[in-house]
C-alpha cells in the first residue's frame, strides 16, 4: 500500500515479505523456503491454513509454491531444461494421484505480448486426447499418459463471454480430473519481472493483479481441481516510483512517508503497467519453458529437487 493507493501483486510471497519485513508472524500462514545452489533456484512454498491467515494475507487459503530462477531471462537451452524440471517436480505435488484426463487452458489476450503467456504456452503442450480417444493409449507407447485437452478462451472483449462460462461448458462435456490454468502475473517487485513461476492449488482469479477482476476459476466455480500456474510479466507503476525514492526517505515515519509517496504517484501512473522492452523474446522463452515442466508432470517424468513435505 502506497499511502491510500494499493500496490497490485499476484504473488503470494509478495504478500507474505511485507510482514516478514516487520517481523511480524502471521497466525495460520506458514512460509518455508529451500535453495537449490546448482540450479541457482529458490523455491518458497507459502501455506495458507487459517480464515485469519487468508484475509491477513489476500489470498485463499490453500498451497502457493513459488520458484524464484534469475537465470529465466538467459536465453540457455540448457538452464531452461532444468528450471522445466524444477517446475514438474513442484507441479506434480499439487496434481491428483489418480489423472485419466487434464484440461489445460492458456489465459490472457494474444495479441498484447505481456498477456500471451498461456496461449503461447499452449502451443508447445503434447496434447493427447484426440489420440487416446481414437486408438487407445497403446498409441502413445508404454507409459501411463492422461488425456490432454487444451483451450484458448480468449478474453470477454474477444468473446462476449466470462471465460468461466466458456471453461464450465467445455469441463461438462469433456469430464477433467483437474485443470491447468496458465496466465500472466502482475508483480510487486522488478527484480521478479519474467523469472519468478508461481504454483498454487487455490485456481486463479483472470485479470487481478492489474484490477481486471473477472470471475474466479476455482474447484468452487468449476467442480474440479483448478492449478494455477503463472509468471509476473507485468509491475504496477507506482512500485517503481516507490523503489526509486524510498532509500531516500527511511529516515522518515512510516505515515509520513505514505503520504509523500502517496502524493508522488500521480493518479496519471495508477493503472499504468510496465513490462521489460524484450518481452516478445522473453514470452516466447517462458511459454515453452513453462509447456515443458508441464508435459514432463503429465508424463510423471522423474527429475529431483522438490519440497516433498507439503
């Protein structure tokens, strides 16, 4: 919160900093983080337990497993390869044991770059349902592989429709023991911009973190179990502001630095959203980065790394 004007963040670790940073413990919240020094990956996995612990932290309650990789914006096959790995093993933690059929939707608007993280990532899925449905699952070799649909919704400007209406549809007529949603994220802080993934059992609300509240997709609103998966491609404006001069103000009260904060974030800049200059490259990169870490969790390929306690 800049004075009376709220910073937008999609990442429940963002949420959780400002009260680590005050040292203050959060009743019914537990944070846990792990680093992986080889891979240079940090993986923080935010549990939320508690009515009281949701509403302190503004999100429901339910696992939020976020992987922080810088090495994201390196365009390295390689490095690629295993934050893919890093990610299935997180990912295959939050899926159902037992999975005959999947449903993996590709949120956001194609034709703004920073909001085609999931259609691109659709692209690059091995889809599988058409191939079971016609020649059995001997059609794809020996492994146990679920039934992968996929869909693009687009978004209500493109379509007249809420995307839950589009997706409750499609899940009554295809059945899904579970469904992926992937989305572009807004951040709180420019060091996560593009190399920051988040995981969470909790579904995802489309369009939140830039104050485009749409219908949530949720096992509530869906009656399966909704995984959201997304990556910051987005900071609020007035984040930066704040960055760039609240060094100079820590000498000042808390109040008093909300109020100069809050009059030096014109309303010109409030629902104004920064995005890197290479972000097609960075898009592109990320959607087959995430595509990857989801096929090889469909396909329960083994790979290491986990927090296996949950």
């Amino acid at each position: 919160m800049i004075g009376r004007y709220r910073v937008r963040t999609d990442l429940a670790l963002e949420n959780g900093e400002k009260f680590e940073k005050d040292h203050v413990e959060i009743a019914g919240v537990v944070i846990r983080r792990q680093e992986d020094r080889e891979r240079e990956i940090v993986t923080t996995v935010v549990k939320i337990e508690s009515e009281s612990g949701a509403r302190a932290m503004g999100k429901p309650q339910g696992v939020y497993i976020t992987l922080e990789a810088p090495n994201l914006a390196v365009p390295d096959e390689g490095i690629h390869r295993e934050i893919s790995r890093a990610l299935a093993a997180q990912l295959t933690l939050l899926l159902p044991r037992k999975m005959d059929s999947v449903l993996v939707v590709g949120l956001g608007n194609r034709s703004i770059t920073p909001d085609a993280l999931g259609p691109c990532a659709v692209e690059h899925l091995h889809i599988t349902r058409h191939m079971i449905r016609e020649y059995g699952e001997r059609a794809l070799g020996d492994g146990k592989i679920p039934m992968i649909s996929a869909l693009v919704p687009g978004v209500m400007a493109q379509t007249g429709m809420e995307t839950l209406e589009i997706l409750q549809g499609v899940i009554r007529e295809t059945e899904p023991d579970v469904v992926l949603a992937i989305d572009a994220l807004a951040a709180r802080n420019t060091r996560r911009l593009n190399c920051t993934i988040q995981i969470t059992d909790t579904g995802i609300s489309p369009g939140s973190g830039v104050g485009n509240h749409r219908c949530g997709l949720n096992q509530e609103t869906l009656h399966v179990p909704v995984i959201g998966i997304g990556v910051p491609t987005v900071v609020d404006a007035g984040t930066i502001v704040h960055d760039a001069v609240s060094n100079l103000l820590e000498a000042l009260e808390d109040a008093e630095m909300d109020e100069f904060l809050s009059e030096l974030v014109s309303p010109a800049l409030r629902g104004m959203f920064v995005t890197p200059k290479d972000i097609d490259e960075t898009i592109a990169r990320l959607s087959f980065t995430l595509s990857e870490g989801i096929n090889m969790a469909l396909k329960r390929e083994s790979y290491s790394g986990s927090l296996s306690h949950i």
